[in-house]
C-alpha cells in the first residue's frame, strides 16, 4: 500500500463522491411523490411540505456534497418535521 498522504487523500476524496452518487442514484432524500402531492412529509400522514429558508450549515451542507443533490429545507404544513429534501434535476437528462 502506498503511504503518500496525497495519494490517500484523494482515494478518500474518490471513495467520498462515489458514496454521494449512490446516495443520489438511489434516490436517498430524495422528495416522496405521493399520488396527491409532488413533495410529501415522510410522515404517515404525506403533508405537502412547505419551502423554508436555509440555514447557514444546510448551505455549508451542499458545499460538503459538491451541490450533487441541491438540498432545499421544507417543513410539514401540519406536523412539526423539517429537513432536507432534493429533487431530479430533469433538465440533467439529455
Ligand atoms: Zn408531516
């Protein structure tokens, strides 16, 4: 095994963005479309969500991630979840 701090830098680095588009292809917070609703709470109940401003470490959290995912914070209009959620960027697909 190569000891080069460089060299295991970046096999982490290689390993780290692999991990993110398996996340991404599996669809990992990904928005829950229900038959009523395009963006639904992952309670039983699949409230629409509303768009909520982001925090300072939710925009830290996208840089984390290289904006693969593009994570908007919602909230549930009738319980009290909040997260992040991304959606299929359909324009990506040629
Ligand atoms: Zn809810």
């Amino acid at each position: 095994m190569p000891t080069d701090p460089f060299f295991k830098f970046f096999l982490f680095l290689i390993i780290y963005i692999l991990i993110l588009l398996v996340f991404k292809f599996k669809g990992t917070g990904e928005k829950k479309v229900t038959k009523d609703c395009l963006n639904a709470c992952p309670c039983e109940k699949n409230c629409p969500l509303n768009r909520i401003e982001r925090k300072m470490s939710d925009k830290f959290f996208n840089h984390l991630t290289f904006r693969i995912f593009n994570f908007k914070r919602y909230k549930c209009s009738s319980c009290e979840w909040q997260g992040l959620r991304w959606e299929k960027d359909f324009k990506a697909k040629s």
